[in-house]
C-alpha cells in the first residue's frame, strides 16, 4: 500500500492531554492510556481512527463506558460522541519478544523504546502521526532503580516514577527507559541562567566511557545559544546508551535515546574517528530540540524539514570545533559514498518524497545528507545574514508547530523578498545534476561556459534546470588569487558567467567548496590540474583537484594498462610533505577513491566495471605511492606520531591520522615491522586498530588478532571492530570465506544490529569480495538477508542497498543478483519493509 503526499488530510481530533500507565514485565507489560480529546474545527474527515500494531487489547472505554471497537489493518475505529471525550484503553505487549527493535523492547536485561517514525502504536492504540502533538504525563511501575521518560520527574519512590514533559510532542518523540542503570551526571547553566541537570546513564560497567559524550553535550548546548540563540528548556536532559539499536540515536524530548557506538568512547576502546562521530551525532540528537521537537515535521514526507536541517547544524558545529575544510571534504567523501549511488540508481527519491510505502526506508543519505546540502545552497545563495534572519523568523513563526518544506521556504521568502519556487526542485526532483564547464578566453575576457543536465529516473521522469550555486576562484599561472570566490547562480540549462579585465589567461577554480551536489566535468588539462592542487587558495579544490587526477591515473590504469600519473604522484607529495599545512589535510590528500567510487565513475562513462581489475588497480597505484615517497613516508610517520598523553582532539586526531596513513605506505614497504611495533607500543585504539589492519594486509595478522581478541573479548563495541576489520581487510578472494568463518564465532550474535552490520555490513563494502565472481558473495548476503528479516526488518532493509548498484556489472553477475533478490523476494511473510526496498531495487 502506498502512502502519497498529496493526500495529507489534517487529523479529526485535538489532544488535550495523554496519560500513560507501564506496568512493566519483560513477557507481559500492560499499558493504560486516558487520553482526552475534542474535534478539530480545522479538519474535514471526522473518523475516529486510532493506529495500533500487535497489541493486545484488554478493555476501552469512552467517557467511563465500555466500548467495542472495529478493528482495522491500521487499527481501531470507534464511535465517539460530538464534543470532549476521554478515551482509555488498557493494552498487553510483550517487550521481550520484539525483536524488531521498534515500540517497547528489551536490549540486555532494559527497557528501552524506539517510536520514530511509527513506533508508538506498538505500544498503545493512539494517533501515531507527528501533526497530532500532545502534553504527556507518564507513570512507570517497574522493579528497577531507574525508571525515566520524557521531561521533568514528578514523583519517584522505589518501584514507581511519574514524569511530565510540558511541551506538546508527537508520539514519536515518546521514550521510556528502565533498567539497572548508572548515571554520569553534569550540568549545564543556560545563558539566561537556567540549570539544567545532564545525565548519561549507562550499563554498570560503562562509567568509564561517559565523559567525553557529557562535555560534547555540554559543547552543543553552548554552541546551539551561541550561533542560533536556541537555549535548552527542560530542568533536566538525559541522554541513554543501549547496546541494540536499529540507527545511531534518537533525540526523543529530554531523553535521548543512543546506540551504544554513538556515544561510549574511551581512548583505549574508541578511535579518533569514533569520537568524532560521538561529538556530531550527540550534537545532531540535542540540536533537533529546536529543529524537530519544538518545530516537528506535519507528515513523514516532510522528514528532511528536521533531518536535512539539523545535518547541517550538526556539520557547522563539527566544522566550528574542528577543522571545517577537513569536515567538508569528509563530508563530499561521503556524500559521494552513500548519496550519489542512491541518487543514481533505483533507489532514487526526492529530499522530499512523494510517496512511500514503508517511511523506515526514507532515512537515507538523500533526505539526510543531500537534504543538508540543499540548506548548505540556500545558504550560500542568500548569505550568511539573510541565512540567520530567515531561521531567527522560522523559529519565531513556527515554535509549537507541525510544518512543511513550504513553511521553511517561505521563512527565506519573507525576509529576502527572493522567489523561491525554481529552489523548490531542490526538495522535489530525484537525482544528481552533471554540470559541465567549458572556457573562452579572449583578451583578458573569461567567459564560462555552464551546461546542467539532470537524468531522468523514475522518480522523477522529466527534470528541470536547477538553481546551482556555483562558487568560482581565479588563479594566475604564478598561483596567485585574480578573482576571490564568488557565488555564481545558475538557473537556466545553460548559462555563460564573464570575468573582464584579467591580464593572462587564469585557470579556472570551480565549484569551491563543493557548492552544489553536482557531478562536475570540466575540461582542465591535467597540468592546469596539478597547478590547482599546488596552489588554489580554495581547501576543497585544491583536494580535489588531487582527487581527480588520482581518479584519472586508476582510470587509465584500469582500462590501458597505464602506469600511475607521474604528475599526480608529484603534485602529492609536495602536499603531504608541507608542513605548514594541517596534518589531517595532508592525510586526506593521500586518500584514494574508493573501489566502489571508481566502479560508479567507469559506469558513468559507459564502461562495465570489472571489480578485480579495479582492485588490482589500487593496489597497485598504493604501491607505486609507497615507492615513490619511500623517502618522505618514515619521517611523516616519525615526525607524527603522537607521543602525549592522548587526547581525542582535531590537533592531535590530525597528527595520527597522518601518521597511519604513513603507515599504510611504509608497510608496504617494510613488510609490516613498523606495524608491529606500532602494535606492541599502541595505549590506545587508533593506534591499536591501525596497526591491525596493517597487519593483516601483509598477512602477519593472525597472532595480533589472537592477542587482540583476548584483550577485548568482554567489550562489545571493540569486538565489533575485531569483527568489522577481518572482513573489511580480507583479500577478495576469500571474503565470504571469512565471512562464514565469523558467522560461525560464538559471539557472532546476529541480532544485534551492530554485531551484524560489523561482519554483513563490511563484507557488502569490500567491493571485490562482495563481487566475486562466482556469485558466492551474493548468495552469502542473501541468506542473512532472509534469515533477518523476520527478526528484524529495517536492519534487513538498509541493508538491501548493498544490491542497489547492481545494473553496473556485466551480465553473469546482474543474473546472479537478480536471482539472489528474487529467491529473498520469494520468501513467505517477507517484511513490508525488505520487500518494498527489494522491489525498487529490482525494478520491473
Ligand atoms: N531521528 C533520528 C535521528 O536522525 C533517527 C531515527 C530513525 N529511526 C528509524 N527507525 N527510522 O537521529
Ligand atoms: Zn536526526
């Protein structure tokens, strides 16, 4: 059944207040709900229509009768009298039992809840939408020291606690958390001088991984008054940490809920890269207090109204605490990563889309990430005052309030008297524009010549042109800066920019930070290239100009034979051994495309992408790196390697992570003794981890895995990386032989979502073993597939999209993947979810 955006009617009825009963039990928790309720004036379908899934209804009652509902697949449907009634039900659920994670579950011995997008009418019959928001008043009766929900506590004995939040949310912003739990706490004093009490509560045992999460929440809080004048506004904001978790986290109204891996970090457990996930993603969960609770979302189809907002907060709070070129960069790698194929293939959808079946399949690179660049263009494209008036008017027109994309729009319109409706394509338009750029030069006359083209797909059948903001910088032959940025607005199909008065001919620095989520094509020669990567003023360009040419040098190697661009190799090296410049920069620049990047970019140019050829491309390219800068690469790694006490900072982050990328070259020359070494030394676990992998690249990982193994055997989250590397670092050759190997370990327990996305997940990114050519990988992958589903659906459903790139291959593996989907879409009782993923994938 699809679900269309068009047909978005308001609810009948008005909530006045909820208030809700858990007597908990692991097998048999009963829910009492009395929620009182008045029509709604505004709405045209009066029907009394209550969502509800897997509940066992015990008794209901309107206004103190007795009543017998009707029972529908969404459902109840009840009569109900003219004016105010009181609606209470009692319901039986089975916490234990939910294996799907979603509604009231257990994870180790807790109860924990997940109610976003349609999770509360697992827990008890109500008008489970984000439009209908409501005050809520909860009691928890449990056997368990901790007993919290939403807002502020009114009362806690030993065995019962009633909380009350005061501000009116959706159901999906519900939480309730019990268990044998321990609190980090802090504090946090507002800028107008409220205190606020801060708590992580963990698992006993896990208190020595809270204090990095609690000062990067204290960070955001400050950060949110200071750059969007957004202060906290409960007396307490609690943050949990379960280990079984379908996403990262979950920002219900002050209780966050968090998977494990997105918020326990020590340096001895968690690598730099974990803590700086952990700081975004807290950062991202309390950003949404403003953007997404006090402002929500009216419908799902409006997700990216929050999601793509509060991406882009969260990323311009990284970039402010840390490096924001080294942030913006990462931020394009992934884009690239997980954005673009999706765009670009059958999974294609709008920011905004118009339709969907199963909304747990619409939390995707494109409404989260792509839906963070589109505010990133906006933003760019009005200015960064107009930007900050325009959100200052949202938050002042719009607190307490469901809204639309429209709403956001019209906040900008407002303020700029800019029209705005050719943006609007930005939120309603499937795929990735190509933009192409060609010059003429004519007496110091430089005119740029822009083509934009969007392929049709099937979301969107018949694109139009889209407003691009295209961010351009001249540079001189002698790498001096002629022209500084300026944003260009493209908003016909084609469209020339001139620049006058120039003396000689400059090159061209184009799309500047990454200015729009475009495929770029323009035609530099490659020495034009390295004079960007040497000189441009502009950090994103002069990385990707590196970028490129890498890219070009793999391509050539893997459709001529030829050897690595000798350009390219010098162009980078002069980079990485400038040190003026920041060490994580430098780190980046020694990055390659990834394997499955370059099978898009073969793809993209009509070529089948063979993935052993690939592979041996990159592995070749890293050798001939380690040779050529065979010279530099022991002092980048001498001079960088930290010898402080650690510290989980970009300075220090940025030393490491140059040093490792030194490593990886020196190994393969060394063979492996400075990895070892690194290995016998490392206190800490970017270091550990690092040196790991290195190992096991050279085939000398057996006994460090065995040592590490014993070492980490009894924490969770580090035996996910034992797992994660072995399969991320495996020859292709033997992946999926791997891959079974670690199925069969007995901690392998496939129902943990992190466990199986460590082993499943990694072994669908290693883009040569996943594709091996005997089809085994695809086969190994599906049977997971169908054994999760009935356990556990959206974790089965992200992870489909591992097929999504399927129509790149040759024929002999698009026969054998269309095989593997249809054996899983063959299966009895498959999910809603996995088979809607599957069917898109598959395509007719
Ligand atoms: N709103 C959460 C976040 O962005 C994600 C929760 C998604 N949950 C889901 N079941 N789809 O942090
Ligand atoms: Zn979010």
């Amino acid at each position: 059944q699809t679900i269309y955006l068009a047909d978005y009617t308001p609810y009948g009825f008005i909530i006045d207040s909820v208030a809700l009963q858990f007597d908990l039990d692991p097998h048999i928790t009963r829910v009492k709900s009395a929620i009182a309720f008045h029509p709604n004036p505004e709405a045209t379908d009066p029907t009394f229509l209550l969502n509800g899934e897997n509940l066992k209804l015990i008794s209901a009652k309107i206004d103190g009768k007795p009543v017998t509902p009707k029972f529908t697949a969404e459902g109840l449907t009840c009569d109900v009298p003219d004016g105010p009634f009181l609606w209470e039900a009692e319901v039986e659920i089975d916490p234990t039992g939910n294996t799907a994670l979603e509604g009231l579950y257990m994870s180790n011995g807790m109860y924990c809840t997940q109610c976003e997008a349609e999770g509360f009418r697992k827990i008890t019959y109500y008008p489970d939408r984000p439009d209908v928001m409501a005050v809520f008043t909860v009691t928890i009766n449990g056997p368990h020291p901790v007993l919290l929900s939403n807002g502020n506590p009114i009362s806690t004995d030993t065995h019962s606690a009633q909380w009350h939040d005061p501000w009116p949310k959706p159901a999906y912003l519900f939480a309730l958390v019990a268990g044998d739990l321990v609190a980090h706490p802090g504090s946090f004093t507002t800028k107008s001088g409220r205190d606020v009490a801060l708590n992580l509560y963990v698992r006993p045992g896990d208190e020595g991984k809270c204090a990095f999460g609690m000062q990067a929440l204290k960070d955001s809080m400050k950060w949110d008054e200071e750059v969007y004048g957004r202060e906290y506004d409960l007396d307490l904001f609690n943050i949990v940490a379960v280990d079984d978790f379908n996403m990262g986290a979950m920002e219900n109204k002050g209780l966050n809920v968090f998977n494990s891996s997105a918020v326990l970090a020590s340096p001895a457990t968690s690598t730099d890269m974990n803590f700086e996930r952990i700081e975004a993603i807290i950062a991202h969960e309390y950003f949404h207090n403003w953007t997404g609770n006090r402002i929500t979302c009216r419908d799902w189809f409006q997700l990216c109204l929050k999601e793509g907002l509060t991406v882009f907060r969260d990323s311009q709070f990284t970039s402010d605490m840390r490096s924001a070129p080294v942030k913006r960069i990462g931020d394009v790698i992934d884009l690239r990563a997980r954005q673009f194929p999706e765009d670009q293939g059958p999974l294609a959808h709008p920011v905004r889309p118009a339709s969907f079946q199963e909304i747990n399949n619409f939390y995707t690179a494109t409404v989260y990430e792509k839906g963070a660049e589109v505010i990133g263009m906006l933003k760019s494209l009005v200015g960064d005052q107009a930007y900050s008036d325009a959100v200052d008017l949202y938050f002042d027109r719009h607190d307490g309030q469901a809204c639309t994309i429209e709403d956001w729009l019209k906040v900008f319109e407002d303020t700029t008297s800019r029209d705005l409706t050719q943006f609007k394509r930005w939120y309603s338009q499937a795929g990735t524009p190509c933009l192409s750029v060609t010059e003429d030069w004519d007496h110091g006359k430089l005119t740029l010549n822009f083509k934009q083209h969007t392929p049709p797909s099937a979301a969107t059948p018949d694109p139009q042109p889209q407003v691009l903001p295209i961010a351009v910088g001249l540079i001189d032959q002698d790498g001096d800066e002629v022209e500084p940025t300026v944003v260009l607005e493209m908003t016909q199909a084609e469209q020339s920019f001139v620049f006058d008065n120039l003396g000689t001919r400059p090159i061209a620095s184009v799309l500047r930070g990454f200015s729009a989520p475009v495929v770029l094509t323009q035609d530099l020669s490659d020495a034009d290239r390295a004079h960007l990567l040497a000189h441009d003023t502009d950090p994103f360009n002069r990385w990707e100009q590196g970028r490129i040419l890498a890219r070009k040098s793999l391509i050539a190697m893997i459709l001529e034979g030829k050897n690595p661009n000798k350009d390219w190799l010098q162009g980078i090296r002069a980079v990485i051994g400038d040190e003026h410049l920041d060490p994580a920069y430098r780190a980046l620049m020694l990055g390659l495309p990834s394997q499955s990047e370059l099978a898009r970019a073969l793809a993209e140019d009509g070529h089948t992408p063979d993935p052993d050829i690939i592979y041996a491309a990159v592995e070749t390219t890293s050798d001939a790196m380690a040779k050529s800068y065979a010279n530099l690469v022991p002092t980048l790694y001498m001079r960088h390697t930290v010898t402080e006490a650690y510290q989980p900072n970009a300075a220090q982050s940025g030393k490491r992570a140059l040093a490792n990328a030194a490593l990886s070259l020196l190994t393969r020359t060394d063979g492996g003794t400075a990895a070892q070494k690194q290995y016998d030394a490392a206190d800490n676990m970017t270091q550990q981890l690092n040196a790991l992998a290195n190992l096991i690249r050279v085939g000398k990982g057996s006994t460090a895995l065995q040592v590490f193994e014993a070492q980490w055997r009894n924490d969770r989250l580090v035996m996910d990386k034992w797992f994660g590397l072995q399969v991320t670092e495996a020859d292709p050759e033997d992946a999926h032989e791997v891959v079974e190997t670690l199925t069969k370990h007995a901690d392998f327990n496939w129902k943990n979502p992190n466990r199986f996305r460590s082993v499943l997940g990694a072994f669908a990114a290693n883009h040569a073993g996943f594709h091996h050519a005997s089809g085994a990988g695809y086969r190994l992958l599906a049977d997971w597939l169908i054994k999760l589903d009935p356990v556990n659906p959206q974790t089965t459903a992200r992870m489909c999209s591992a097929f999504q790139t399927w129509k790149r291959y040759d024929a002999n593996r698009q026969d054998m993947i269309k095989t593997e989907l249809d054996r899983i879409l063959a299966q009895p009782k498959l999910s809603r979810d996995t088979k809607e993923m599957l069917t898109r994938i598959r395509g007719a």
